[in-house]
C-alpha cells in the first residue's frame, strides 16, 4: 500500500512555483462553482503517521481555498456530551451543507487503527468497524458528498529524521509530543492497521489516495491536485432507475390485511389499564439501569389514527425533564442542504432521556416514496441506511421502539367528519388528508415493506390496531414498557 | 413577597374539574394560534423553593398544552461543553423559534439565589448577576418573547409536611433528596435571596408571579391562567418611534473624516512585516495563556474594502484546527425565528478557538439600519444588547478584537471597476453593490454612531485605513497580536 510513498520525491522550487500559483487560482474558481450550484459538498479526511505534514498541508490548502467558506475541524478525545451520544454523532453534527469544503482530521479511521495498532481490537472487530464506515461513507456520497481520503505516509526512518529535525528547531520544538515518539516506536503496526483499514475502505466512491509524506512541494501539489479534481467532479449522473423493483404482494394480502381490526377495549377496563402502565413507565425510566440508556420512540401512521393522543397518554407519566417530542414537518433550509437523517440526528437523545418522534425518518420511504418526491433508487438504499442508523443507536444503548398506528378507512373518514364538524379540531384537517385517501392502496404497499425491510432484531416494529382508541393507547404504552424491560434486562 | 403565598389556599375537587377543563381547552386553541402566527414565544421559567410543586406542574402543563409542540429545559449543572462557552450559551442554544412555548427549569435565576443563600456571592455580586439578567430578558421581550416567570413558594413549615408525605409514601419517596433537606434547613436564606431576586427582576415586560405550592389544585390553576394570560397576550404594539434621534455631526466631520488614508507599506517593507506578525500571532495563540481563553476577531467595512484578503493573511498564521472563519449572509430561517444575536451564539468558541466574522452582528446598526430593514427602536436598542452580549464574551475570557477597514469612495470605485474586467474577480460585484455607492453618507453616519457607541473598554473599534492594501493588512495582524497580549498579559 505504502510502497510508492516511501520512495524519495521531490519537486524542485520552480517547478512548485509555477504550478502553485495556477492550483489556487483553479481552486478558488472551483470553490466559488460549488458554493453556487449547492449541488455537492467536498469532504477531505486527513489521517496519516505522525509528523508526515498533515498540519501543514491543510494548513496550505487554507490558504489556497477562500477560508471563509471552508471548515476545519480536529476530532481529538470525545467530549462528555459526545460520549453521552453515539460515536457518529459528532461527524453528523459537523458536517457541512452542500456546496462547502471541509476538512475532518483523524475523523472516523483514527480510533480504530490505532486501537489495531495497540492490539485493543482483534481483527474481526476491526473488520466490523470498517464495515461499519463503508456504509456510512456509501451513504454521504449518495447524499451528494464528495470523499477525498488522504494518508499521509513516512517510513519510519524518514519520520525518525523529521521528528529529530523538528525538535533542533526553536520555533517547531513545541510540534513534537511523546505522543509522537510513541507513534515512531509502534510504526510497524500502525501502518500495518493502516493498510488493511485503507484497503476494506477504499471504493469507487471513496477511494484512498496516500500523499507521501516528506518532500513539502511533493506532497502539497498532489493534495492540490487530488482536491482539484474532487471539486470539479462532474455533475453527478441522475440517479440510475434499479433494475429489480420491489414487488408487490399479487394475491392482495399484506400484514396489514391480516390484521384484526375489531379489537377494542371498553371504558372500564381502559382506565385502570392506562394507570397501571403509565405507572409501570414511570418506574422504568426511574430504574437505575436506564441511566446509563436512553430510548427512542417512533410513532408512525395513517392520518387520524391518534398519534398526538397517545402521545399525550404516554408523556402523562414522564417527567418533562426528561422527554422532549419532535413533531416531524417540512425540513428548514439547513436541513434541506444536509443528508436526510440529518435533521433526525439533531435530536438524538442522550443518557437518561426520551425522545419521542410524531412522524420520523421513515418519511422517506412512505409519504417520498407514494408521493415520487424522491428518485426509487434513494428510497430503495433508505431501508439499509435506516437499519445502519437505528443498529448505531441500539449499540450505544438507546432503546429504539417503532409503532404503525393502524386504522381502516372507514375509521378514518369518520374521524374525519368529526374533525370538519368540531370547530376545536378543523385546524386538524385539511385539503391534503383527503387526497391522501386516494392513494391508499399505494401507502399499504409502502407500509407493507417498510416492516419488512426494517423490522430488525434490535428495532421491530410493533403494529397497533387502532380503530378503537382505548386499545391502542393501552398497546403503545404496554410495548414500550415491554420492549424497555427486555432491552434493559429489568425484570 | 411571599406572605400571601403561605396562606392555606384551597380549591375543591368539583370547582378544579370544571375550570380544569376549560382551561385545558383555552389553552389547546392558544397553543394553535401562536403557532400559526409566528409572532412570539412564551418562555415559561419555572423556580422555587424544594417540593413546591414544580416539577408537577409543569407535567400537568405537559398534558394540557400539545405536548409535541412544548420544550422543557432541566438546567442542573453545566457540562463540559457548556463551561467551555459563556454562561449564557446554554441558554441561547435552547432557544426555541417564534411560535412555541418552552419551559425553562431554573434557568438564570437558581445558580445565583442559591450561592447568595450560601454567602458565596456579596450582595453587591448577586445584585450585579440580576442587572445581567434584567438586560438579558429584556433584550428577550424586545425580540417577541412573553417571560412568565413563575416562583413555587411554601413556608418552611409546609415545606417540612410536604417532605415527609413524600418520603412516607413507597411511589414518591425517590423525590426526596438529600438536598431537598438541606434546603429545607436553609429555607430563610433562600426565600430572603429570592426575595430580593424577584424584586429586582419583576418588571413590566417579565413581571414574577408567585404561585402557592402547598395546595396541588390551586397552584395548578394559578399556573394554568397565568400561562394562558401569556399565550393570548394581544398583538405586540407597533414599536414605538423613538422620540429622541441621534445627531449627526452638524458639520460634517467625523471619525471617519479625520483619518489619514493615504498612509501606505512599500512592498519592501510590507513582506519582512507581513513574517514578522504573522510568526507573532503564531507564538501568541500556542503560548499556555490562550488554552484558557479564545477570541472573536470582527472584521467589518465597507464593500470592496478588502476583509477577504486580510482574513487570508490572519489564517495563514493559524492552524486551521484552532480557527473558524464565519461569514455572514443572510439569515437561515431557522435563524429568522429567533432573536438576531441566536445565530451569532451558534458559532461562539469554546476555549483555544479563535473565531473569525467576516461582517458580524454589527449588520444591525449598519445595512439594516441605513436600508430601513429594521425599525429606529430596534437598531437604537442594538447598541446595548451588542455591548452587553461583547461583556459577557469578555467576562468568560473570550477576547473582542473588531476591526473597521475603511476606504474612500474613489478607491472604491477603482476597485469595483476593476472587479468588473477581471474574470476570476467578476462574481464579487453586482448591482447592489453600485447601489450602495449611493448610500454612502448614510453609512458614514451609520459607521460613526457605531464606533461612538459600541467601543467599549473591553471591546474596543479599530479603525484601519485600507486604502493601501499593505498597510491595511499589517495593521489589522498587529492590532489583533497586541489586543491579544494585552488581554492575555503576555510580555
């Protein structure tokens, strides 16, 4: 892998000279292209041995860009809010709209190769670890980000001399750190992880490219270079039209056709049910196992079914401290200019709390997919990108709990006609509920493959028949406390 | 304050149901309308004294108001991440857009009542904490926030009964803390300290309610009208035209007028100066005083002034993982629903980091004033908010450095003509910019009034005369190297 770095390069000055000053004029122009079309982001991952120039070449490429519109950012140690959140959710949170440059150091592959490295992780795990980062990276360049991976590399002998060289000097000495000589010591296995990492990870959308490391002009004009080309990617072919369509069930039976739908529960067994489980709530989240959790409801469902309703029985038993609900709408423009699980990461909960979601990611592939406001192919990889999110959110520790709140449609026109009647609830109603109506048959089919796409061992879906409200209020409450039970090992 | 609070206040069951339900039903239709309008928010500070009721109340609020639409804020102990940014960070990071009522768990106000009980702030240092406060919720009101604020007060002795059922009954004993009896020991000094906090905080725009805890019912209707009262407030009045106008300068001269812009650096001398500050700044921002702090470089002026290649020159010293440059366009519309400084808040560094405005919230006092886009009392009252929102930068150790470059109209127009016959150049120039040209006197005025106002002791103008390029960008890096060293006590 590192062969080719290892060989002294070296350009002399006025070749640099010449070719510099026309590298920054085409990435200013190149810059001020992608600002305006909005199109893509350009994300540059700098990781590499100690003492290789990392530093100093983004420092450079701060100078040739326009510096107002890049940001730099250096994922050390994670903070205590980082770590009270999954590990992807400090690169969720950084990351740039469309349209700018930015520059993660050490980003996601530091941690793991280094733990190679010190042999704190076995090889399997490792192996997961990429795995892991491939499908996040095949997402971001789905969603219209550009990856240009650099290793910055040194044999262990160039980086002996550099890190001597940089200690004589008075105005460097403060440059080199133990941290550094330690690294010099363990160079072998170091690069030894970092060959594997760069090998399972380097694909035709995020290729690796290693920038040799010792000769400053050398290995600031391929950066240069590298990151030309990553900005003046073509516009990106339209996305291809799958070839394999899901298929839809022939014979017209789907789980939700399956369903009994005449459950109901009376008054008087209604309310003694909902204190028994609204307590029953209450004293899980109190239970100490649950500070080190945290949990994620979803509520999906036909319109009318009684999300808010059941969302005010289950929120009665908690402390409002710990809750917050996020009733999902149209996105902001900050939103619009990021991936779409974006806006939903923004409101991932930490330790101890609970984070309810009316409405949720899975809008992708109801409502945008009936609705053809995005292309097939994007909600066809939805179903693995959501399965990724939901799997980093149960490693960390967060409960997830997904419900359909399923009516029929006679239900739902009753309701409705009482909405349109009650002038407390015509807000509720409007022209959009009843052209939905038409596009049933098209929704039961999205419905249909939702859970089976995404009903995992680690995030089921529960489907809650709700044609009478008692019922299903009772069911949510008792699946939720149900699912926290079994996931946190309460007995 | 307190006295009418620790009567024995009763509400009995059948009055409670009755009111309790209409109540529950105003407030429901209030919650719509205001998120309909967008005009204004409702932020609900919830204090008191321990086992008052509130943490209670605010969950009966939870199920009386659409939950989904309700935030509530638990401020206990600041983490990491929050000591790493001014107090008030975490409080501007919680702001909730126009529209929606949020609920804010002892807030501003617990953290100062309590060290006042315990002595460990003066009476004068408690006093001063208010003033902030004052200015802070004002700054709120003015930007479309109703403050209700609401006290949960007890006797000591209602209190001790109050502990002691909680702790008797199996269901509610995990209420009671140690600190809930330490409070209960130090009962008069809280109550005196709180006294004294909601005197001096009551005013006409964020008045203090007082709500009796001993009796769940009646603090619970107390609570409940109140919030509606708050909800329904009428249509904010037209801000009122000022009465009293600011002069300008009767004949002509101003700070502007009385600058020597002909000063200039030969390039023989610009290149050794240009290493010189920038090799200065380098040392400064890595010497062990800055780990402690950060700071905020604001570069202002007029178009075609030449901010752009002055922050290049600034970058170019820095490492790019300890700087965020930030320019300033127009608003997102998440950042259009909050008060203008929010979207100033959201990029505060924490400590170590340097951040870099390319325009600021200066923009206030400037375009938005000379073009109309805000009314008189609003850019008038700026100036304050400004000063106040520099202070508390400076109070938690961030340095203010704001830098004017100014150049006159010929100059200008040298340069906007030559933007418009270089290619590489040509998208930095439109029509809004030749427009501009016309405003000049007004902007003049504009750029006066805000150096006269907003140069305070801790966070000083400079203005630098930029017609000649060199100049300007050597003055710019030596007033930001030695605002830094006398800021930093740095020899």
């Amino acid at each position: 892998m590192f062969e080719s770095a290892e060989i002294d390069h070296h350009i002399d000055k006025q070749r640099y000279s010449a070719e510099s000053e026309q590298l920054h004029q085409q990435l200013l122009a190149a810059q001020f292209n992608m600002l305006e079309a909005k199109q893509q982001g350009v994300l540059v991952v700098v990781a590499g041995v100690a003492a290789a120039g990392k530093g100093e070449t983004v420092q450079l490429l701060n100078t040739w860009l326009d510096p107002r519109r890049v940001q730099t950012y250096a994922f050390g140690e994670p903070s205590e809010e980082e770590r009270a959140h999954p590990p992807l959710w400090r690169y969720w949170r950084a990351l740039p709209p469309r349209g700018e440059v930015s520059i993660f150091f050490d980003s996601w592959y530091m941690a793991p190769i280094m733990m190679r490295a010190d042999g704190s992780l076995s090889e399997a795990e490792f192996d997961a670890a990429l795995d892991d980062i491939r499908r996040f990276e095949r997402m971001l360049s789905d969603e219209g980000f550009v990856l240009l991976k650099l290793w910055f590399h040194m044999s262990r002998a160039q980086q002996r001399k550099r890190l001597r060289e940089l200690e004589a000097n008075r105005d460097t000495r403060w440059r080199v750190s133990d941290a550094d000589w330690e690294q010099q010591r363990r160079h072998r296995e170091i690069c030894d992880a970092a060959a594997r990492a760069l090998r399972l990870t380097s694909h035709e959308f995020a290729p690796w490219i290693v920038v040799p490391g010792s000769d400053e002009r050398y290995r600031s004009l391929v950066t240069g270079r590298a990151l030309l080309d990553a900005m003046v990617n073509e516009e990106r072919a339209a996305v291809a039209e799958p070839a394999v369509h899901p298929v839809p069930p022939l014979d017209g039976r789907s789980i939700l056709s399956q369903l009994d739908m005449s459950q109901q529960l009376e008054k008087d067994d209604y309310e003694p049910a909902l204190l028994r489980w609204q307590g029953e709530l209450a004293r899980i989240v109190r239970h100490k196992r649950f500070r080190r959790h945290s949990a994620v409801v979803v509520f999906e469902g036909m319109d009318a079914a009684g999300k808010g309703g059941a969302i005010r029985r289950v929120v009665a038993a908690l402390d409002p401290r710990h809750y917050r609900v996020t009733p999902v709408a149209a996105p902001s423009d900050e939103e619009k200019a990021r991936p779409y699980l974006w806006r939903f990461w923004r409101h991932i909960p930490r330790r101890r709390m609970l984070a309810i979601f009316d409405r949720s990611w899975y809008g992708r592939v109801l409502v945008e997919r009936v609705e053809g406001f995005c292309a097939t192919a994007d909600w066809l990889r939805a179903y693995g990108e959501i399965n990724d999110f939901e799997e980093q959110l149960d490693e960390h520790g967060t409960v997830v709990i997904k419900l359909w709140l399923h009516i029929d449609l006679e239900t739902q026109l009753a309701r409705f006609a009482s909405r349109q009647t009650d002038p407390s609830k015509q807000h509720k109603i409007g022209p959009d509920d009843w052209r939905n109506r038409e596009k049933w048959p098209a929704y039961e089919t999205a419905i249909s493959d939702m859970v089976d796409r995404t009903s995992t061992q680690c995030a089921p879906w529960t489907v809650v028949e709700a044609n009478d409200k008692n019922f299903a209020r009772i069911k949510v409450l008792k699946t939720i406390c149900e699912r926290l039970r079994e996931r946190l090992k309460i007995d």
